[in-house]
C-alpha cells in the first residue's frame, strides 16, 4: 500500500466537505460546474432541444468516494469517476449510484475512450503529483478524453495557505528550512514520499500554457474559508449563507487569487 492510499485509508473526504469550510469549497465548485454544464448544454441549441438531449457526461478523475460524483449523477448527468484509492473506490460503489467506477491513475485513463466527455473534474489528483512532467501528463490525459471544446477543471492546493497556517501556524518554518522543505523565497519544495504538491499563481500559469489548453477561467473554490474555520462555525445559518455568497462573489477576483488553501483551473479542450 502506497503512502497515499495510507493517507485516504484514515482521512474522511466526505466528513471534510461536510464541515463549514468544506461546505464553502463544495458550494462555489459546484455552482462552477453546473454553470459550465449549463453553458455546454445550451451550446449551439435552444433550449427545447437541450432539454431532449442526451445528458452531458461528465468524468470526475481523482473522485474520492463520490462527493461530487454523486450529487451530479443525482442530478441527470452521465457520470463517470475514476479513484486511485481503493477503499475510496469500495466506498462510493457501496452507494449504488448511478456512478460508473473505474479504479485508475489521473496519468493513464487508457481504459477510456477519446473525445468522450463534456467536461472532466480533476479536483483531487495534482495536489499529489509532485513534478511538472507528471502534472502534464494528467493534464493531456484529461484533453484527451474530453471533446473538442469540453471543459477541464483542475484543482490545485497553494503554497501560502501551507506556509503560514503549518510551516508558521504551527511553529515548524526553521525545521522546514532545515530540511530544505521550503526555500530562500518561501515556496514549498515537494518530494517524492510527500502527500501534496503546493504551488503559487505563476506555476499554474506556466502548467496552462505548456499544456496547449485554453484557460476559461480560475477561481478560488474556499477563498478565507479555511482561514476563518472557527469564526465560520460560530455563525448562524442566515450568516453562514451570506458567507457562502460573498465566497462565490470575490471566488474569481485577481487581487484574492492564490492566498485561499485551493485554486481551480478550469480550461477548454480545443484538441
């Protein structure tokens, strides 16, 4: 067993998702994809004729046990997940949803056909590639099975919310230099062995062009979510949801990009 699959054999993703600042970052992706497959729906059709249509088939790679899988599938799409992990795997199959599974790696989706789906969610897989090269690969085997036009959307973890609530956070920034685990300039350095590969703004800018795909857009899916997780938990419902849409509003602004724990890039397949 890998050290990752260690990781997810005790972490909860679904238990994360369901706390104040994992409900933050489900509510604006989710809205983000179902606008996106709003978009793609309506692309070139009325809106009679999308609502005949086939459903849009989505394909969520690095799915965990079915957070977003799930309540897609409930919602009409075609969806297809495919996890690493096993146990994550026997999980989401134990909810016999309408999900079809495949065990597999983010870098080799080889078991799926090309130009298949409408859009494909990598929310999970590169915050655990640790090299460029490894990143690109993932990145081309997400065009490859999208079709022409489909939407990408790729979740990246961020540098700074690591530095300041672990590295300083919990008092570990001089051992972390020691170690060569951060450099002169205070970006995280990743090795293998590592759980998560932390990035900044310009390493996903360098990734989007060297992968040829067009960026859409990118946003913050938490924002200060994850920096206010006491302050989040103490609100009342009426506040909390005035959090969540002032979450989803500032979620694109430029001056906000790369200080939350996640970004999301969220890329068209023109291949």
């Amino acid at each position: 067993m890998t050290e990752l699959e260690k990781y997810y054999e005790k972490f909860d993703e679904d238990h994360r998702l369901k706390t104040r600042h994992g409900q933050v970052e489900f509510f604006v992706t989710m809205k983000n994809i179902l606008a996106a497959a709003n978009e793609k729906a309506l692309q070139g059709q009325n809106v009679a004729a999308a609502q005949s249509a086939q459903p849009l088939r989505i394909l969520d790679v690095g799915a965990a046990t079915g957070a977003y899988s799930v309540p897609l599938s409930k919602q009409g799409f075609d969806v297809t997940a495919v996890e690493l992990v096993k146990s994550n795997l026997e999980k989401l199959r134990a909810k016999h949803e309408k999900v079809k599974c495949w065990q597999g790696d983010a870098r080799d989706l080889s078991f799926l056909d090309d130009a298949t789906f409408d859009i494909v969610l990598m929310l999970g897989p590169l915050y655990h590639l640790h090299t460029d090269e490894d990143k690109l690969k993932a990145l081309s085997e997400a065009s490859r099975v999208a079709k022409k036009g489909g939407l990408i959307f790729c979740a990246y973890t961020m540098n700074e919310y690591a530095v300041t609530q672990y590295c300083f956070g919990q008092n570990k920034i001089k051992e972390n230099i020691v170690a060569g685990q951060i450099d002169a300039a205070f970006k995280t350095i990743s090795k293998d062995g590592d759980l998560y590969s932390y990035v900044r703004l310009e390493d996903i800018n360098a990734l989007q062009k060297k992968s040829g795909l067009e960026r859409v857009k990118i946003f913050s899916p938490d924002g200060p979510a994850d920096y206010m997780r006491r302050e989040l938990n103490a609100m009342d419902e009426e506040t909390f949801d005035l959090f969540k849409n002032y979450a989803l509003e500032i979620s694109e602004r430029p001056d906000l990009l790369g200080a939350g724990s996640h970004l999301v890039d969220v890329l068209r397949n023109h291949r």
